[in-house]
C-alpha cells in the first residue's frame, strides 16, 4: 500500500467506460487499457502524476459504470476537481468518462479502503437477441424459468472459499491466495424485456469469479451439474477442480464500489 505524502493532493474518481474495445483495466505493455488511457490523460497535463490506482482490475470486455480510482498531484499544483475532470476527459476516447472527480484525504485508498463492490451481469433470453446488446449481455436462447436460477444464486451468498470459481493468474501465488469471500447478494433485479439482471455484492472478488459464477448457475439451472456438486464446490477444493464455465464477459459491469463514511467527510 502506498503511504500518504503530506505534500500531495489526492483526488478520487469515479470511471465509467465501454469495456469493449479494451484490454481490461490493469496497464499492460499494448497500453490500450482503462488504466494506460487514463494515465496517459493525466500526464499529459501534469507529468508529475506518478500513476492512477483503481479499486480493482476488470477484464477485457468488462465495462464499468462505477470504478474507482485516485491519483496524486503536487500542492503547487492549483487544478482543482472539477477542472481536472473537465481537462481530462477532454482527452480521453468517448468510451471513457470520469463521471465525478472530487479531493479526498490521502488517507484515502481506491483499493485498499474499499468495503463492498457490486457487478451487474445481463443475460438476454429472446429467441433472438437485439443487436443493440451484442457485448452487452449474454446470449441464452430459451432460458428455463429465472425462478430457478435465483434458487442457485442463492447458494453463493454467505461466506465461502470461492478457489473453485476463480481462474488461476500463474503469477506465483495461486497456491497460497486467500480464496475466502463473503457474498452479501446473489439475485436477479430486473428481467424486464427479457434481459436478466444479476446483482453480485460482495466484500471482494477473485479472478474471473463473477464470470464462475454466472455461467455454473447456468449450467446448474440447464442441469449439467447438480446443486449438490455445487455445494462441494462451495466447500474448498484442495484438488485444483474448477466451477464447470467461465461465462463471457459480455453482459458484465462494475456498478458500485462502497467506501466507509468517515472518508466522505474529507471529500470537498
């Protein structure tokens, strides 16, 4: 965790962008991510800005309605929040928007502070799906009842080791990465104009694990696996076996990111 400077300013912001056309959120060496563009943005006005931290990674294709990220400027540096929002997203690709930008404590951290994250993930169940959602939602023909999955999706919520539905990173950790995560909310909240709506709200997420999530829900729901295999699941695998799909990152989106109040009293 990087310490606070007093000779900094911090600023939160919050992104929403079309994660379609990225390679996801976390900088790599193609520079066409969320986080590469945004850093770009900013130092462009100001090289001193050393990088732009966000709440959490998403994968390529995710879009976000709500992630959270901070940077840090020199006190000589006059720019206030709402000129930086104005400046940078006047540089940004339209598919990327800093919807608000205000100063916070530097006690403040994207990542490290945050309680709760939220994501979306839309499924469209007509016989055929509008163009207008394509890479906005996932495409299952003829879907069973909903009734059913929201029995499924309920089996998520509590606490759990979640190894079983997240993908490895091959980064050298995955052995010993704390897999334990608490699901407050697994639910369907809309299935209106035959779109699902799936709401995850969670302390933390692994991997993919959303995308685990939804598509074993859907094969349990299509009877491909039984609730009882995904209970085991559930309960911490030590073998390395794996939630039975991955679904695509169509259809999902970070919509909130929950920060505890006392950081709201710095905000200005």
């Amino acid at each position: 965790m990087d310490q606070p400077c007093p000779e900094i300013k911090r600023f939160r912001i919050d992104v929403a962008y079309d994660g379609r056309p990225y390679s996801g959120w976390q900088s790599q060496i193609s520079g066409d991510t969320i986080q590469d563009l945004l850093l770009a943005a900013f130092t462009s006005i100001c090289p001193a800005i050393g990088g732009v931290q966000g709440s959490g990674r998403t994968d390529a294709g995710v879009s976000a309605s709500k992630q959270v990220a901070h940077f840090d400027v020199p006190v000589s540096w006059r720019m206030d929040a709402g000129e930086w929002q104005r400046a940078v997203n006047s540089i940004l690709p339209k598919a990327i928007r800093i919807m608000e930008c205000r100063e916070v404590s530097p006690e403040f951290h994207a990542r490290f502070s945050a309680m709760e994250k939220e994501y979306h993930y839309r499924i469209a169940t007509a016989d055929v799906m509008s163009p207008l959602l394509v890479g906005l939602a996932w495409h299952q023909r003829q879907f069973p009842d909903p009734e059913n999955l929201r029995e499924v999706l309920a089996l998520y919520e509590g606490t759990h080791d979640f190894r079983a539905f997240s993908a490895n990173r091959n980064d050298g950790f995955d052995a010993e990465r704390d897999t334990n995560r608490t699901i407050f909310c697994a639910d369907i909240v809309d299935s209106a104009d035959e779109v699902l709506v799936l709401r995850f709200r969670g302390n933390g997420f692994l991997y993919k694990m959303v995308r685990f999530l939804v598509g074993s829900a859907v094969y349990c729901v299509n009877g491909r696996i039984s609730r009882a295999e995904m209970e085991g699941l559930l309960e911490g695998v030590e073998s390395g076996e794996k939630a039975p799909f991955c679904a695509p990152p169509d259809g999902l989106s970070l919509e909130n990111v929950t920060y505890p109040e006392t950081f709201d009293h710095f905000c200005t």
